[in-house]
C-alpha cells in the first residue's frame, strides 16, 4: 500500500475527501518528523513508537573490494518498535478491531437532496399508447 492507496482507504472510512485526508496525513507525518529530530518519542498506544536513536561509528568493508577497510560515521537514525496489539493482529493471535462508530457512520455514502428550487421536466408521452401488463 503506498500513500495514495491509503489516502483512499482513509477517505472510504471516515467518509472524508481525499484533499481532507490527504492533509491531514501530511500533518500527522511532518508532525512525526518533527518530534522525532528534536530527540523525542511518538507513542501511539497499541500500534507502536517512533524514536531516534545512535547508531555507533564502526568499520565496515567495501562490498566491490572486500579487502578494503572503510569508516562509517556515527548517525542518528529512526526506530520504530510495533505495539502489542499491532503485533498480535499481525501474528494472527487477534483480530483487527473494527472502526469507532462515528467512523463507520460516516462512512455510509449518504443521499443526494432533492432539489426544491429547481422544477422537473414531464417525461415525454409515449407512442403507441398505454399497454397493459400482465401478472
């Protein structure tokens, strides 16, 4: 699933548009990113954390030269450690929860309004006159 195929899902549950949700995953991803290169952790109850952590400087090897010794600075990386219950799901050992009501509630497509301003055409009369039915 990449982003697009998300926004879409999202939008089939919430009852959302797209535009709406496109956004509001953008905010929800820069806000992600924002904490975590201040050093601080996003916890998400039951799916899981974000964090950043340090990763040593240490000696690797050329793979193109295998006898060639390179240095590898150390970096500040992003973790992400899954959840319980998102651990669970995925094992199989539990079933997916099913959507808050609200969300399943409006996520039932909802009927167009009549409109009472405008006036509507009289079908034209068919030819041929009026046939009966039989039952």
């Amino acid at each position: 699933m990449n982003r697009a195929d998300l926004v879409d899902e999202v939008a089939k549950a919430t009852g959302q548009t797209k535009l709406n949700v496109q956004h509001a995953i953008s905010a929800l991803l820069h806000s992600v990113t924002a904490a975590l290169s201040k050093g601080e952790r996003v916890t998400l109850v039951g799916f899981g954390t974000f964090e950043r952590r340090q990763r040593q400087a240490r000696i690797g090897v050329n793979p193109q030269n295998p006898k060639q010794k390179l240095r590898i600075d150390a970096a500040r990386v992003p973790a992400f450690r899954a959840g319980q219950e998102l651990k669970d799901v995925v094992d199989g050992r539990a079933r997916l929860a099913a959507l808050p009501k609200a969300a399943a509630a409006s996520a039932k497509p909802k009927k167009a309004a009549k409109p009472t301003a405008a006036k509507k055409k009289a079908a034209p009369a068919k030819k041929g006159g009026a046939k009966k039915r039989r039952r």
